[in-house]
C-alpha cells in the first residue's frame, strides 16, 4: 500500500449525492452526501458534561495530503474536489474545513497511509479510502459513533465528555500530539490501545491549550467582558468577566459600562446610637462606601453645641440669665453687659461693680461685703465693718453705719454725745461730767468748791485739800484735812476726831441758836468760829452755824 499524508480534519464528510449500496456494487450518482465523521449522528454537547468544540481542527498536526501528480495508478485519488461528480469515484472527501479531495473504494489496499474503512449507507457496508485519523478527538456518544472498527469512544479530559479515539493496538502511529494509551473500562476491563491528545483534552489540543478566547457575562444589568483559558483536561475554564449588577458605591464598575459608582446621587442618613440620633447627608465615597456626614450622637456637655442632636444645646446645664446661652458657654452669665472674665459678681447683675472691701468679689455676690468676719445676713452694718456689732439704741442697726447711734433724735454729727440718749442738744443738765446740753460746759450749774472744773457732785476731793471726801472730816474746808496742823481754835484741824488738843479753855458755853447767831455782827462770828467746841460739834443746815456745847478760848461777851 502506497503512502501518502493526510489532511487534518474533525470529521471526514462523504460528499455523494447518491450511490448504490453494496460492496462495489454501488454507483455514484448526483447530489447527497456521507458524512464519514458520523455528522447525522447523535453527538454530545453540553447535556453529555463537556464543552464540544466547532468542528476545526485545522490547528493540529494531522498528515497532510502529497502532490499525487503523474499517479494514475490511483485514478484522481487525492484531486481537489468540490462536489461527488468531480470525482471519477464519485465520492469526494472532505479532508480539511474548505479541503476536499477524491478518495477512491478499496478492498484492502489504499494509496499512501489512509486506510481502507467501511462505511454504514443504509443496508449495505461501503468501503472506501479514507485518512487514518478522520474521526481522532470527533465526540462521540457510542463506539460506532467513531465511524471505524477499533476507534473507541472514550471519556478525555476532566469535563466528562467522550471522544473519539483511534486504534493504534497494532502498533499504527498515532499523528503529533497524540500517544498511544491503554485504554480500560470503568471496572478496570482493558478496552484496547488508543491514540489521545497529549494535552489530555479533546477541546484544548496541543494547538489551543494555554491560549485564551474573549468572554462576556451578560444580563439585565449590563454586559461584562473578560476571557476563558484553555486549560488541558480542564478544558475552557468559565468566562472571568463580572457578572453585571446595579452600580453601587465601592469605587467599581458593577453594571461594566465603563463609569464607576454612576447615577448615585446624595440623599438623607443618620447615625444612631444610645445617646441619641443626627442626621446627615449620605454621598458616595467610591472604594470607601457611601459616607453619612451626620454627626455621632453624644452625651450632652456644655460647649455650645447640640450634641446628642436633640435640637437643644447644652440642655441640663445653668442658664443663669435664661438667654439660651449656658453659663459655661455664655460670655457674660447674668447678663449685666460686663463680661464674665472682668464681673466681680458673673452670675448676679452688677453693673455698678460695687466692691465695698476691695476682696474682687462685688457685693451683691459676696456674703460678707465688709469683711469684717460678720456675714451680711448677721451684719447690722453689712457694708461698715464692726466685727463687735453694737448697737446702742437697740434699733438693729449698728453704731458704725447708723445715723444716729443713741436714737436721741439729733443726728450724731450734731450731737455732742451721740452715744448718750440723755445727752444732746437742750437736754437738761446733769451733774455726771458729761455735757448733757451740748453747750460745751460740762455740770455747769452745780458747785465747784475748788474750782478745778469737776463740780462737787462728781469731785472725789470737792475742797482740793488733798484728803478724799471720803475720808475728809470736813469735804468742803480745804484747812480741815488729815495732814493740817491743829491750832487752838476749837477745830478739830487734822480730822483725828479731837478739837484744840491740850488748849486750856476760858469759858463754857452751853448752846447758841442758830437764830440769834444769824443777829450777831460779822466780827463776832469771827470770834466765835476761832475753834470749834471741844467734844461738841457744829452742825450745817444751809443757814448758818449752831453751838450746841463745847469751851471757847478768848475775852467772855
């Protein structure tokens, strides 16, 4: 048997319009054709558990057909053909996609290495020339698929489809790319030796492994775009492109229109928790996510601001001045228009900044303005210190602040004892050293035996003579004193309680009245009074002397 290269091809189509059934007894006519790859056959698609890939095979390395010219020995074996009638056999051959050639019947011998085969047509068994590897990787659902004896359907690859392979237990040579293989059952039964794709795919040959088709997932949404590899056993891996969703904030493009986080506009958010709830503005942020603007709710301190978005700031703290303003936040917390860094009194209206006691503490807020120790609330002169309070006329006011301390009715800067009710101006004079009338004499109208300017009523020495009124024998007699010296002079001089002590007397007389002493002259008065009655006394009643008893010294009446 001659040899010859032949031409690769999924499937090796009978081109016959028609022919007579029977082993060379047939006779080819016009139109119709065979398909020798099994082509009107069931063939396994997607419902079989693979991905049956189109029918060319013009990538793989299968024995092209030789120049035939001059061999006539064939007829036109392996002449261009494009129909049955350009074949003096009648049956054209397609060898190739867009390559036919005219084969020839045989019997046993085939020109080069294509193989003598039959072929089912109806009843009868055709046998013709054909290359030897037309069916090899075909997918298949039945050994008989795989147009020749010895070519087994076999499972190739990991996606579960069948295939066919060819009979090379005879030691035939398998085409590039293909090896032989033992090829067992499912119970491990050896089914017989078989050329497969190196690749161990049918669907990724060695002319398409590796190498990768676009892609698209496509759906309501959108139509997205990516790639599917060719990968061995595997086959083509699923499409990797994006499955189109409604576009979304995250910075991507879900719907595969080329523009990332489209169409989203702003609109309202909220950020809640147990402080409260705020509202905001949510916009997009691409990668980041959509972002609310709404502040985080807070518990409330006093700073000015709502912050657990309540609508009321600084709730629940001191409005001293009610104008909205917290104490802690209002720069001028009484509101009296003098600012709380420069107000003595920051939360009691002062305009007026009154300081009485200098301490920088105002007086309408200080409890003890004078700083006298005394609290305002006590202080009967809360404004004048007088830590000891008092309070002369008993009115709840005290001396230090009160206009007229005594209460006499004469203000105290008029009156000369402002301190003594009983003294003030035309009050009557009394003898007790102070200047009861405010004329600026003191006891005036009363005696001043020594004329030393405290009258008698008060003078603890009423004649000057040295010697106390209370020990004085005779107060009013600045002679008569415990130090003077006794003379005879019926007087008792030294107040020893003895009158002319060792004076010899000249006369007795027993009793003179006063009303005949009033008769006598001035001389004799004189005479008389020389010394005082030796063991008698004289008596003062405002009028005048009475002798009650006693010795006289001196010439008799």
């Amino acid at each position: 048997m001659r040899c010859m290269e032949a031409v690769p091809r999924r499937a090796v189509a009978l081109l016959a319009l028609g022919f007579a059934a029977g082993c060379g007894g047939g006779t080819p006519g016009g139109g119709g054709a065979l398909d020798l790859a099994g082509e009107d056959r069931f063939i396994p698609g997607e419902d079989a558990g693979g991905d049956v890939p189109g029918g060319d095979r013009s990538g793989e390395d299968l024995p092209a057909p030789r120049d035939l010219a001059g061999v006539d020995s064939w007829g036109d074996w392996g002449q261009p053909c494009t129909d049955n009638g350009d074949c003096e056999s009648g049956y054209c051959v397609e060898v190739a996609e867009g390559i036919s050639v005219c084969t020839i019947p045989c019997i046993e011998e085939c020109p080069s290495d294509w193989v003598c085969q039959g072929f089912n047509s109806g009843p009868d068994v055709i046998f013709l020339c054909v290359p030897p590897w037309s069916s090899i990787c075909a997918p298949c659902a039945l050994h008989t698929d795989c147009v020749f004896d010895g070519n087994l359907c076999i499972p190739v690859g990991e996606g579960g489809g069948t295939y066919c392979g060819v009979d090379c237990a005879g030691g035939q040579p398998c085409p590039e790319h293909y090896h032989c293989e033992e090829i067992e059952d499912g119970e491990g039964k050896p089914l017989g030796a078989q050329c497969v794709p190196d690749t161990g795919s049918c669907i990724c040959t060695w002319a398409l492994n590796g190498t990768t088709e676009a892609c698209a997932v496509e759906n309501g949404h959108g139509t997205c775009f990516g790639e599917s590899t060719c990968d061995g056993p595997a086959g083509w891996t699923p499409c990797d492109a994006a499955v189109p969703a409604e576009e979304d904030c995250n910075g991507l493009d879900d719907d595969c229109d080329g523009g990332a986080d489209e169409g989203l506009g702003e609109g309202p958010c909220t950020v809640e928790n147990e402080h409260g709830i705020c509202a905001g503005i949510r916009s997009c942020g691409g990668a980041a996510g959509w972002a609310c603007d709404a502040a985080v709710p807070a518990a409330e301190t006093c700073n000015g601001l709502d912050d657990d978005c309540d609508g009321d700031a600084d709730e629940g703290f001191p409005d001293t001045d009610g104008d909205g303003d917290a104490d802690c936040f209002d720069l001028d917390d009484d509101g009296d228009g003098v600012l709380d860094l420069a107000d003595n009194c920051p939360l009691v209206p002062n305009l007026s900044q009154l300081d009485t006691d200098g301490d920088g503490e105002g007086d309408l807020c200080d409890g003890d303005d004078d700083d006298d120790g005394i609290p305002d609330g006590e202080d009967n002169c809360p404004l004048v210190p007088n830590p000891d309070q008092t309070d002369t006329d008993g009115n709840g006011e005290g001396d230090a602040c009160d206009g007229d301390a005594d209460g006499d009715g004469f203000p105290d800067e008029v009156d000369c004892e402002p301190l003594d009710v009983f003294s003030f101006p035309g009050a009557a004079e009394t003898c007790d050293s102070v200047d009861n009338d405010c004329d600026g004499l003191t006891d005036e109208d009363f005696p001043d035996t020594d004329g030393d300017g405290s009258a008698d009523c008060l003078d603890g020495d009423d004649d000057g003579d040295g010697d106390p009124d209370l020990t004085d024998c005779e107060p009013l007699d600045p002679a008569i004193h415990h130090a003077a010296t006794e003379i005879c002079n019926g007087v008792d001089d030294d107040c020893d309680g003895l009158a002319d002590p060792g004076c010899e007397p000249v006369a007795v007389w027993l009793d003179w009245p006063m009303g005949a002493l009033r008769a006598v002259t001035a001389e004799l008065k004189a005479d008389l009074v020389i010394g005082r009655p030796l063991g008698g006394a004289v008596v003062t009643d405002g009028e005048g002397l009475k002798l009650t008893w006693g010795l006289r010294w001196g010439s008799t009446p």
